[in-house]
C-alpha cells in the first residue's frame, strides 16, 4: 500500500469528510446564531439552553426547544421559562444579524413561573406605583402598597386574580379593593380594571402565544399556553 494510505484511495472519501465537516461548521454557526438571538429577545438571561431540530432548509425548524432562568418578556422578570416551537421559519437575515423575527409557525407552547417578587418589581415600574407587596391569599394575591391617584399619594389595599383568554395578554381581575381603608363600590372597581389591564401584553412579541390558563400558588405566579395550569408540562422536560 502507498505511504499515501487512505488519502490515496480517490477524492470521494476525502469529498466526504469534508461535506460533513462543512454542514457540521455551517449547522454549528447556525445554532450560535439562533441561541444568541434568543438571549438577546430575552434579555440575556443568566442560564439558557436552547435545543433545535433544522428543517429542510435554513431558517426552518421542526423544532426549538429552550429553557431560560432569570429572563424578561415584556419587561417582566421571568424565574423559570420553558418554550416550544414546532414547524417554526425564523427570518434568516434577521438571524445572521441577531434578531428573532417568525415568519410562520405551526405551534408554540409556554410555561412560565413568576416569583410574588418579580411580580411586585414589575408592578413597581409604573410611575404611579411607590410601594407594593403582595402575598398569597387562597389561590389570589392580597397586595398592598402606595399609588398615585391624580397626583395624591393613597393606600390602596386589594384582592386579586388572573385571567387568560387565548390571546398573548393577561388581565387582572379584582375581586376587593379599599382606598385609604374604604371599600370602593363596584363601577369604581370596574374603572380601576379597565385603567390597568392588560397587566401583560405579548402581542408585540416577535412569537405569538396564546395564553390560556394562570395560577397563583404560594411562591409564583404560573402562566402558560396548557388547557389547564395544572395539566402536566411535557415539553418542560426536554431541557432538565
């Protein structure tokens, strides 16, 4: 056999390894690209992991799985955030310059929990919000704080719920509300509702999720695109 050995025998080995290490490199780059535009679409968050299954050509996905600790959507601080794309096309130009944009998508699912914490941090970005505090009151949130009512500072103290409606935003509903210890009868707690929700609002979101069910528990408040928040999350398992 000549000294040359398997680099010898033809171009169409040597042709092979070299495809392969070509689409290897190219699918490489490609998941780089797509992980940090999605750091970058939620706020670079400390921890994600992100999966994805390419379609037949670039931009296509089957799927994108990922999992991030510590991100923002919508300027909310999201603890633990799971999210599933299938049969998704993602804007190639947009990727090559770090930026998400969906062209078409054929599912997308998302499970988030929000801590009472983050939760009282985002309420506490109005500028007509001085203190808040909220804690768990049997499957609601009881909150209390200091809010600006025509320029007067007041203490308000409420009781309050979630509600989804398929769409990408979330409503608050409040169930009680007192003004500097005085109950407020029933249109003023329709006009406070109207003035402050939707609480969240995706629908400029470059992916479009369909909000159905949330849950207040004791620790967070959990939004998701699940029929019913406490049906079991399969795809918050592909990334442990």
């Amino acid at each position: 056999m000549s000294g040359r050995g398997w680099w010898a025998r033809g171009p169409s080995v040597c042709g092979l390894l070299l495809v392969l290490w070509a689409a290897s490199a190219s699918a490489g780059g490609a998941e780089g690209a797509l992980r940090g535009a999605f750091a970058d679409l939620l706020g670079g968050p400390p921890v994600l992991r992100l999966e994805s299954v390419p379609d037949l050509q670039e931009g296509m996905y089957a799927r994108i799985s990922l999992y991030a600790q510590r991100a923002r959507i919508a300027g909310l601080l999201v603890d633990h955030l799971w999210v599933r794309l299938r049969g998704v096309t993602l804007d190639r130009e947009g990727l090559r310059q770090g930026r998400v944009r969906v062209l078409a998508q054929r599912d997308a699912a998302l499970h988030a929990l929000v801590t009472l914490r983050s939760l009282e941090e985002f309420l506490a970005q109005s500028p007509d919000v001085e203190e808040v505090h909220l804690e768990y009151h049997r499957g609601l949130l009881a909150g209390r704080g200091v809010l600006r009512m025509r320029g007067m500072p007041v203490r308000v103290g409420m009781v309050v719920g979630f509600e989804a409606l398929e769409t990408p935003a979330v409503f608050v509903r409040v169930h009680a509300l007192r003004v500097n210890g005085v109950p407020l009868p029933a249109p003023v707690v329709e006009e406070f509702e109207r003035r402050i929700n939707p609480l969240l609002d995706m629908a400029q979101w470059p992916v479009s999720f369909r909000i159905r069910s949330v849950r207040i528990t004791p620790t967070h408040v959990v939004l998701t695109t699940l029929r019913r928040p406490t049906d079991p999350c399969d795809f918050c398992q592909m990334l442990p």
